[in-house]
C-alpha cells in the first residue's frame, strides 16, 4: 500500500471480497459496492454519541450522524478498523463491540450527486474515555437518549443522514 493512501475492499452482491480500490477514487458518481461499517458508541449512562459531520467532508457535510462510521483495510478486522476510526475521528477507545445489525446494506445519493454504496455492518460499543474530535471529521457531538435520537430523526431526518434514519427503523 502506497503512502498515505487508503484502500477499501470491493465486494460483490452477496458481500465477497473482489478486489480493492482507493478510498478517493471509490466516492464518486457511480460508486462501486464496498465494504463500510457504522458504530453507535454508548457510555455507562446509557446515552448515545451523535456526531455531526465535517463541513470539509465530501459527502454529507455538516449532517448529524452516528458516532462514526469507516472502512476497514484489506486485511483488517472489523474490530481493529472499528478502534482505529474511534481513536482517529473521536480521540476514543472503544469495548464491548457487538455487531447489531450484521447485514446492513444502503446506497444513498447526497446533494452533490456523490454514491455511497455499501455493505455497512452496524456496530454498538461503549467507552468511557473524553470525546475529543478531530475537526477534519467531526463538526460537534451529543450525548443523547435513545429515545431523544429517534424523536430527533423522525422531527427532523433532513438533518441526519440517510443511513442513520434506516439503521434506526432497523434497530427498532
């Protein structure tokens, strides 16, 4: 792998492996399916953390999320991809990581025609460390109930992501 740049792992319809692809190059007008996870990361008051996206994302901007959300490298666990990007986007370690919604899967447009196409396993974990963002990632955060979420995406989904909105629905 060439430095600094990130591959993902392309997958077919049932979620194989195909090959892989830079990150930068994957995110565009015709995206091809890949291999995503998504994390809602809990603390021991049972609140969830809801991050809202970088202005200087390029799909997405400035949209209110789950904590984070990435891709694993080839060859990477879930798991250590999981703890990377809690550490990366949040300043965060993460435990007790559970996959909740293992055969997640969306394609989503966003505003400026950009695809994300992806085969996304949802994750919960729980941390009990400080929340500090990197803000090339993350424009702000909450803590919320669960219930403050989900009254949150039904009042108002334009201001969430679309996945998000459909892992909820899921969850419930």
């Amino acid at each position: 792998m060439a430095t600094g740049t990130e591959f993902v792992v392309l997958v077919d319809d049932r979620g194989t492996p195909t090959g892989t692809a830079d990150k930068v190059l994957v995110h565009d007008f015709d995206t091809p399916l890949h291999l995503a996870f998504s994390c809602h990361v809990y603390n021991s008051d049972g609140l969830v953390l809801v991050t809202r996206r970088s202005l200087g994302k390029l799909t997405w901007p400035g949209v209110w999320t789950n904590s984070f959300c990435g891709h694993p490298f080839p060859d990477e666990s879930m798991e250590d991809a999981i703890s990377r990007r809690a550490a990366f986007e949040l300043g965060i370690t993460v435990s007790a990581i559970e996959v909740v919604l293992p055969d997640f899967r969306y394609r989503a447009v966003d505003a400026s025609g950009i695809v994300e196409n992806e085969i996304c396993p949802v994750f919960r974990a729980v941390t009990a460390d400080v929340v500090a963002p990197n803000p090339d990632e993350v424009a702000e955060f909450a803590w919320l109930a669960p219930s403050e979420l989900r009254r949150a995406v039904e009042g108002a989904p334009f201001a969430f992501s679309p996945w998000l909105g459909w892992q909820l629905e899921q969850l419930a």
